[in-house]
C-alpha cells in the first residue's frame, strides 16, 4: 500500500512500534542498476558521461546525488530539469534491473524477517529511504517484498534524510498508528547516515553490515546494535522489544 487513505475509524488506537527499513544495502542490492540508470540518464540528457563517477551514494537521498552531479557538471538545476532527470531515470531504471550485477540479490535474514514481523500485533512495517517512490517500488516489486510495507518516506519527499522520519510518523498516522514516542520508531539501516538520522530523531537504531560498512564503522557511527546481516534475529528482537 502505497498511498495510505486516511482512516475514519475513530474507535481506540493502540501504540504501535513503526519499523522503517531503508532498502539498498539493509532489504536489496540492485547490482548496480541505479548507479548504470543515472549515468545513462545524463548522457542521454546532457551528452555528460559517466557523471556520477566519484559521488558518494551511500545513505543519500536521489535528490541529493542528483543535486552534486548537476553541480559537478556545471548544469542549471530547475524543476523542469529535475522532472526530466527523474522521468527518464525510472524508465532507465526499470531496464536496468533487469540485468544482473554484483551482490544483487535480498540480503541475508531479510525475507524470514519481514514475514515473522508482519504477523505481529502492534508492530508496523515501513520504509525511510533515499529512494524515489517509484524507484523504491520498482525494486522491491521486483523482488517481491512490496507487499510488506504499509507506509513510508522517500527521497522524493525531502531533500535529506534525517527529514523523512516525521513524513514516515504523518503517513503511519494516516492508517490508524500512533507513534507515541521517539522510541516506538526503530529505523533499520546500512550506513553512517541511518545511524546519524535514526540519532536525530531519537529512535531506536539497528544497522546491518550489507552494505557498504562494516559493524565496527556502524558502531563508530553509533548504532544501538550493528549486525552482520538480518539471519542475527535475537539482538534485533532484543531491541524492538526493549524500552
């Protein structure tokens, strides 16, 4: 569900712990196809190659990179450009999935996870990602896991991410769930900048070393726990369960 409708239930509510998973490097990896997408997209656009080459990506919002690549490539960012950059970068990107690449795949522990959560009482699945929507639901459709995420925030609501977190929080609200406190939110992430968003918001933080760092950086960064991968299933329930 993609687009929550405002509840008119008006009978009792009861507090809910709101999970919101970031998708590449915690849930999926594309092998590549997001990066090849954007590279394509400015070529295509701008006769810029390889445009995205030496921009860090990491825990960034699509706008964000987005932003740095048009900086660096001296090209006036307006919203009609923006747009075109990302209408042609979907279309881009829905080919590009398709092919393979490295590490593409869901990462380990992740499917055994979602489908365990989903059937608990009070506890609701999101996702708080640098990920356009469409992109974010292009990729998880295309692994099957869309299914198990009622809500989230994505990089085409806020230009960062540590913005997402309230936009998450409004959208839970909208189907009936009230985050009664900064630690009813457990955001699950795979870099430095989930960890610093998580940190900003109070929540509760669980980082995953899939992606791009190691548990020791995640724990340097500040991580409640860091993880090797998502099969680690008692420390997670360890902290969802906890105060």
């Amino acid at each position: 569900m993609w687009q929550p409708q405002e509840s008119n239930d008006s009978s009792p509510r009861m507090s809910h712990t709101l999970l919101l998973f970031d998708v590449d490097g915690t849930l999926i990896l594309s092998g590549g196809a997001g990066l090849r997408a954007l590279n394509q997209t400015f070529h295509e656009l701008f006769q810029v190659q390889d445009a995205f080459t030496g921009i860090t990506t990491a825990g960034r919002t699509d706008g964000e990179i987005i932003d740095e690549a048009l900086r660096k490539s001296q090209i006036t960012s307006t919203e009609a450009v923006l747009v075109e950059i990302q209408r042609r970068y979907e279309g881009r990107f829905t080919e590009e999935i398709q092919l393979p690449g490295p590490r593409k795949g869901i990462m380990p522990g992740v499917e055994d996870l979602l489908k365990f959560l989903s059937v608990r009482r009070n506890v609701t699945l999101g996702l708080l990602t640098g990920n356009f929507q469409s992109t974010a639901k292009i990729k998880l459709d295309y692994f099957g896991l869309s299914h198990y995420f009622l809500c989230g925030a994505y990089g085409s609501d806020a230009l960062h991410r540590n913005a997402l977190v309230d936009i998450a929080k409004q959208r839970a609200k909208l189907l009936g769930i009230e985050i009664l406190s900064a630690r009813d939110i457990l955001i699950v992430g795979d870099t430095p900048l989930d960890v610093a968003c998580a940190r900003a918001a109070g929540s509760k933080m669980a980082a995953v070393a899939t992606g791009q760092f190691d548990v020791v950086a995640l724990e340097k960064a500040g991580a409640e726990i860091a993880l090797e991968d998502l099969r680690d299933r008692q420390p997670f329930l360890e902290l969802l369960e906890g105060p």
